[in-house]
C-alpha cells in the first residue's frame, strides 16, 4: 500500500542516522517523495553491508544474476528490458532559458513546459517501490574540481552501479554539507514505455530529470548527465572544462611520465588506449602506461599555466564486445570478478560472453533466450560496471587531489578514408578547430543507425550542455599570456586500405604514436609541415616489429590534398550551423587552412 504523503513523517525513512542533512537537500527529498509517492525512502551510505542487502534483493526479485562463483566471484548478469539499451539521443534535452543557450547541438524545451511534462511522468510512479537516496561526489572526495550531487531513483541497480562509479555515501554528504551546493538528480526507470522516456536536463538550475530507462548513460545520472552535460555548464562558468576524455599516463625508461587525455566518440577506443599495455620491445625498455581514466576528464589551468586533470569517476561503464585478451588483457583481467555485466551472453556454465571474447560457443543470449546463431548473443552495446582500482594499469594519481598534469590532447574517430594516422595542430586555435572538425561513423553505443559519418566535436556532440559556438569560444578562451597548453593531436585508428581492412594493427602499437607525440611535447621528434598540421613521415615513427604493407605504408602518413580542400570546405557549411555566436578566431583559422590547400 502506498505511503501516505500528506506528511512527509509518514514514510518510513532509513539510515537517517548518517548525521543532519542539508535542510535543502532534506527539503528536496520531500518534495520529490511526494511528487513519486514511494513506500520507502532509503538513504544510501555506500557500505559494504549496504551493497550486500541490494544485491540480496535484486538476485530475489531476478534484477542481478549471479554468475559461475569459482571463474568470476562476486559478479553479476543484469538484462535490461529489449527496447531501453542505448542512449537516446532524440528523447534528451537541454532546458535552458533562452534556446539559443542551448544551442543546435541540443534538443532543446522551455523549462516550465518540461518540468511540466516529467513532473505528470513522476506523479506516483514510485508507489510500491522504495526510493533511493544517492549522495555521491565526482572526482576524488577531496578534490577542489570535484562536483558533489545526489540522485533520487526507484532502482536498486542504479545505486549498485552508482557505489562502482562514483564515490558514493556518507563521505559525499559530509561534502554536500560543507558545499551547500549539489547537483539534484531525479530517476525513475517508470514502466520502461519508449514512449514514456525522456531525460531532461536544466543546466541553470544544476538539476537533472529522467523517466522511463534504466539504461546506464540515462539512469546513472552522475556520468553523462552530470559529469559531461551539467558539468560543461559548469566549467564554462567557472573556467575549467568538462570532457569526454580518456586520460593516460605513459611512462619511458626514465621514469618520466607524460600525461595525455583523449576525446573519441563513444565505442571508438577510448578504454583499449586508455588501458594499452606496450609492445614487448618497448616493456623490455621500461616503458609503461598508466590508466587514470578511460571515459571522462575534468580539467583545469594549474598555478604553473598548464592544464591539470582528474578523472570525476570512479568505475568503468566499459563495452563488453571487442574485448579481450588481445584488444585489451588489463580490462579483461578487470572484471574477473566484482563486477556487473549488463545484455552480454552466458556460457554453459554462467560465465559471461561476448562477440570478440574467444572462440567459445554461448548457451544463453543477452535476451535470456537459448542461443540461436542467427543474432548476437550479446548486445553490441552490452556492458560491464566495475572499480576502476581493479585494473592492473591503474595509476594510483588517480586519486591526487590536484589531477594530473596533462602534456598532450588527442581528438579521433573513425575514418576510413582521407585523414592520416596522426598529425599535430599548428596551436591551440588551430588545436580548437581540429577538435571542432572531428568526424566519426556512429557505434552502437547510441540508438540510431550504424556507420553514418557524422561531426561530433571534442567527441561531444551527445554530451555538450550548452551551444556549441559558446563551447568553441571557452576552449580559445584558455590560450592567454603565462599558459603553458598542451599540443593538440588527431590520430585515426581505423583507416582502411582498398580490401577494406584496417592498414594500422592498432592495440598496443598505439604506443608508437605516442611516443611520436612526446617526443614532439619534448621537442625531438620531426614531423613534415602541411596546411592540416605536422604529419610524421614513417621513419619518424619507431617501426621495429611491425610489419607495413606497402599501401598502410603510403596511405597512413599522406596528406591527399584534394580530399582535404573537400573536407574544410564542408567544414565552412558545419561551423555556419551555429551562426553568428561562432567565433571569428576559428573562422579565419578554417579560412587560412583552405586558403593554404588552395595554394598548393
């Protein structure tokens, strides 16, 4: 039987003896009970005896099932409901008061008018369901650029996955009470109706709303919603930027690191560079990489001018397809145990399995349906949720509360035509313009059709809260006298040759370039001046064990001249989308560039 609501006294309230809350968070909390009507309000502490009690529940009630004991301890198999297994683009909005704030790159409603449509969607959706109380912290808890926030759900998934990803509990609102301030999120995975799904954000007033999905980039309100689109409002206010960004350390024989973030759309492999283990030849010479991040980056200018960075999470939400023990051992060897698995297959004998895995043959698919071969067993975007701190690379900076500071910022997609391995931006304005620039063929990572070439800045184009033009503007703003920026780079894994193959072998040969890229940073490795920027030629690049076919070897260090006067052609047309707001630095930096091609 439902609570009754007329006062908020009536519910019965759990682990309030955590200590006094805010009396605006407390405030909030009643007023959204009373929005939801729930039977049960939890306040969530992020202990072990906490996580113990939900997954007890969940294996009850069928959410997590627990997989083969002896080859993954602790771990589970979850299976969302057919229709909710992406992100959904076309159902996410940005609520700003005046549209243009939000911009073309936003689906965009009137604030009034979608805190109207949610809050009908939220009347009495959690009747006979318990709500969750989610105090959480993004980036280290002690960090002066972490961001606390609290999200309210009636899913007990949502709260496993959210003590994995971020750092969750009572430490959180001892901040949210030091703060005062905090990012309201509210969720309900409602009847999962695709047609009663939408997550809204309002990004003036630090609150997030979803309805309908239980998916994790539309439930886990801390990491896309709040990390990426509420953050980047943040950061623009407050001089800092929120990214969607791998963070790397890479370490040579010296024992000097460098440290690099990396923007690549969703499904494009931003977890295998984040976590590349080197070449043998290169582990031989001490060299080593380390992971901070492998999703999200939050950076700012440091005292010294340079940019400084954390990582706001504290998990992997990583793509189970593709990953193995040959695309990427240290997230294979991650998730061996404590971890939830979410729309992958099972083996015979409860193990977890996925396209790309190894040469095994599933039972059971991601629908729970006896496996067929006629589909995939588990679904393209299928995932795996675990402790960031079980990854064999993981660098223990990960936890300074300063970040670390970063050398170098890579942009790349896929493309298999037209642009070269690796080349660097001429500065920072060119650097901007390069990551404005950046194309990539769409992934199942989110609904829609797969393979389509498609402008994602910054790999931001799902994640941006505010008007790309103002986002443009922001990322020059930091070139300013006494900065010390980072070089900017683009490279493109995924070229292909005329067989449509792939001409780079990719994986940990990666290390390659960067070691290019540091030895630019550091100013001894060349590089061959062209309009788009400094291209290596493959002599400068250490080669030792790979073996080139002749055609990777003259089409992944070329510049196509034509195919360039094209693509900055186009991307005239692409930066007039956002009108007068863009910037006029990177309209002359697009118009030298073309005025350049021209010449040649």
């Amino acid at each position: 039987m439902a609570a009754q609501l007329d006062s908020p006294n009536s519910l019965e309230v759990e682990n309030t003896a955590m200590g006094s809350q805010l009396d605006a968070l407390n405030q909030w909390v009643m007023d959204m009970a009373r929005l939801t009507q729930p039977d049960r309000i939890h306040w969530c502490d992020g202990s072990d005896s906490e996580f113990a009690e939900l997954v007890k529940q969940m294996e009850a009630d069928g959410t997590l099932l627990p997989l083969n004991s002896e080859t993954h301890p602790n771990s589970w198999l979850h299976r969302s409901h057919p229709d909710d297994v992406a992100r959904v683009e076309h159902l996410t909005f940005v609520c700003t008061s005046e549209r243009e704030d939000a911009g073309p790159n936003n689906h965009w409603m009137a604030p009034a008018d979608a805190h109207a449509k949610m809050d009908a969607l939220f009347a009495g959706c959690m009747r006979g369901r318990t709500m969750y109380v989610i105090p959480y912290c993004m980036g280290p808890i002690d960090s002066p650029l972490a961001r606390c926030g609290v999200e309210i759900t009636d899913s007990p998934y949502v709260v496993a996955n959210m003590r994995i990803m971020t750092r969750m509990g009572a430490a959180a609102l001892a901040r949210i009470e030091r703060e005062k301030q905090f990012v309201r999120g509210l969720h309900s995975i409602g009847e999962l109706d695709p047609e009663r799904r939408f997550i809204m954000h309002f990004p003036e007033e630090l609150t997030i709303k979803s309805f309908g999905s239980g998916y994790g980039g539309n439930a886990l309100l801390g990491k896309k919603c709040h990390a990426l689109r509420i953050a980047s409002h943040q950061a623009r206010k407050e001089g800092w930027l929120a990214e969607h960004m791998l963070i790397l350390g890479v370490e040579n024989p010296k024992g000097e690191t460098h440290y690099i973030a990396a923007a690549f759309p969703s499904a494009c492999g931003k977890t295998n560079l984040a976590m590349l283990i080197p070449p043998e030849g290169y582990r031989r010479e001490g060299w080593k990489v380390w992971t901070v991040g492998d999703d999200i980056c939050w950076m700012r200018p440091g005292a010294d001018g340079r940019m400084y960075a954390i990582n706001p999470e504290a998990g992997f939400f990583g793509v189970a397809p593709g990953t193995s023990a040959k695309s990427n051992p240290n997230a294979l060897a991650s998730i061996q145990h404590d971890t939830i698995f979410t729309n992958v297959g099972l083996t015979e004998d409860g193990q977890p399995w996925w396209e790309g895995l190894d040469d095994r043959k599933p039972a059971i698919d991601w629908r729970g349906n006896a496996y067929d071969f006629n589909a995939p067993a588990a679904h393209p975007n299928s995932r795996f949720t675990v402790s960031a701190r079980q990854c064999p690379s993981w660098s223990p900076k990960a936890e300074d509360a300063q970040g670390v500071p970063i050398s170098a910022i890579v942009f790349g997609g896929r493309r298999a035509s037209l642009v070269p391995l690796v080349f660097e931006a001429r500065d920072w304005t060119h650097g901007v313009l390069v990551g404005a620039a950046m194309g990539s063929e769409t992934t199942a990572a989110a609904t829609g059709a797969v393979g389509v070439m498609r402008r994602d800045p910054m790999a931001m184009k799902p994640f941006c809260g505010y008007n790309f033009a103002d986002y443009f503007a922001h990322w020059l703003s930091f070139d300013k006298p006494g900065a010390q920026l980072p070089k900017v780079f683009h490279v493109n894994w995924f070229r292909k040759g005329d067989d449509g193959k792939f001409l780079w072998p990719g994986f940990g040969e990666n290390l390659r370039v960067l070691e290019w890229m540091i030895g630019r940073v550091e100013g001894s490795a060349s590089a061959t001046e062209t309009p788009i920027g400094a291209l290596p030629k493959v002599e400068d690049i250490r080669m030792e064990g790979v073996t080139l076919s002749d055609e990777a070897r003259r089409v992944l260090f070329h510049f196509d001249r034509a195919g360039w006067q094209a693509e900055i052609d186009s991307l005239e047309g692409f930066l007039g989308e956002f009108g007068d707001r863009v910037p006029d630095a990177l309209k002359q930096e697009q118009g030298r560039i073309a005025k350049e091609l021209r010449a040649g």
